[in-house]
C-alpha cells in the first residue's frame, strides 16, 4: 500500500517544535488520520533489571490518556506488569494488539495473571487497541511508541494492521526527532543509586586495580576507597567487587570501562 504521507515533510514537521511535548502533537495529528486518538512515548536507558525483570521508563510522554496514567506507569511500577511493555523488550518488530471484550490478540503469549491491575485499568479506560513500535539502540536504550484506538470497536486491531508500515516508518522519524532531546538526566538508569565517588571507584576496579592503587589513583585512603566499593556492592545487591562491576556495566553506570 503505498503512503499518503510524504516522509521528508513529515520529518520536517517533527523536527519543528521545541520540545519533546511539541514532536509528540505533531505525531498525533498525524496518527489522528489513520484512526488512533491517543499517542504514548516511553524511554528507559536499561529497560531490563540483572534479573530480568522491567524496569519503569524515565521518561514517558502521552497524549489523550488519563491524567493518572503516567502516575501508575512510573511511580506505582504498573510499567513492570503492563503486558505490552513486556512483549516490546523481547520484540525486535512492531506489533498491534488488542483487548477488546477479553480477546487480548497480540498479547497471548506474555499475558500472566499477575498483570492483571495493568490489564483492567487499560480495559476500564478504554485503551483497548493499539500499536506498539519497540525502538532497540545499540547501547540497550529502548524507546517505545503507542498509538492507541481509545474505545475501540471490535476487530478494530485488523484495520490497524494496515497502517503498520506508515507507523513503522512515522516511530523511525517521531524518535529521531526526540532522542537528541533527551537530556542526561533521561539517559541514566536510577534502578541504582551510586554516588559519583562509588562509580569512580568501581570504574578504577573494573580496570583491575586494587584498593590500594585506586586510593593512590584518587589521592584517598584506602580505608575510604575500601568504604566506597564495600557501599557499592552492598547497594547493588552484589556477593564481591567483581560482581557489583558487572552489575554496574548491566546499569550503564561504568560504560568507560568497556
């Protein structure tokens, strides 16, 4: 099927406003012509915790959702149960899926009952039907982009289907548009807390030095150096130094010392 759209007018038009909050009204009017009415953007650096569980996204930005929405998602962690943010860490494509009257087509294979608060609070608001466009970085970073039919009827999903190319090639633009207004804070995973001296630490350690030369490195104590690594691992969840470097390069938190 060959596009209404005229891409380089529409990468112009994203690349037009200020603000993340600016691209994502533009993506929606856009989105608006193939039926959605609701528009989510989501960004997490490491979208995966070391065992394998989801970790909520920095950033989320929406449009036509409910006002609680981002509040549940981020805060109350609904993220870590929402069956579409699952499916999109393990999706290499974009998929539509489907809710509808209990049908949950596109989601049969990750719907568990412990997603249930997530599952009926998108049924109970009517975000039933959408796309979803996972968008893999080479370093880890996962940025996803949701475009919803808000009480949508059945069989909705299939007209959705058709539109699954423009989407694909609209999420490609939507985040080149944002991404570079991402700002440092976005970009770090706060699924761990290390200070900046625990990190400078852990880098020097990833690089084999011992205590002992990481106090020389930084001009400390070894007892200091020592208290640092020992907050470190603790803070991770770590069994000893080797394994809280590992944990820390999982959470992008030494990436120099790669």
């Amino acid at each position: 099927m060959t596009s209404a759209w005229e891409w380089d007018d529409v990468a112009r038009q994203l690349s037009q406003g200020a603000a993340i909050d600016d691209r994502l009204d533009v993506a929606l009017s856009l989105m608006a012509k193939l039926g959605f009415t609701a528009l989510i953007y989501d960004y997490t650096p490491v979208p995966l915790s070391v065992e394998k569980r989801i970790i909520p996204p920095n950033v989320v930005k929406v449009r036509n959702v409910p006002e609680n929405f981002t509040d549940l998602w981020i805060n109350l962690a609904y993220a870590c149960i929402d069956p579409v943010q699952i499916l999109s860490v393990s999706s290499a494509l974009p998929f539509v899926w489907s809710l509808v009257d209990g049908e949950n087509r596109g989601l049969e294979s990750v719907i568990q009952p412990e997603h249930g608060p997530a599952v009926s609070y998108l049924r109970d608001m009517g975000m039933t039907c959408g796309i979803t466009m996972p968008i893999h970085q080479p370093g880890g970073d996962l940025a996803n982009l949701t475009a919803i039919r808000t009480n949508a009827e059945r069989d909705f999903d299939v007209d959705a289907r058709l539109h699954l190319a423009d989407f694909v090639v609209l999420g490609s633009l939507f985040h080149a548009a944002v991404s570079p207004l991402l700002d440092p804070q976005s970009r770090t995973c706060h699924h761990v807390s290390l200070t900046m001296r625990e990190q400078e630490c852990l880098q020097l350690c990833a690089r084999g030095l011992t205590a002992k030369q990481i106090a020389h490195a930084l001009d400390r104590s070894i007892a200091t150096v020592t208290l640092h690594l020992n907050n470190a691992v603790r803070k991770l969840g770590a069994h000893n130094r080797p394994h809280a470097v590992a944990k820390a390069a999982h959470y992008r938190l030494i990436e120099d010392a790669r």
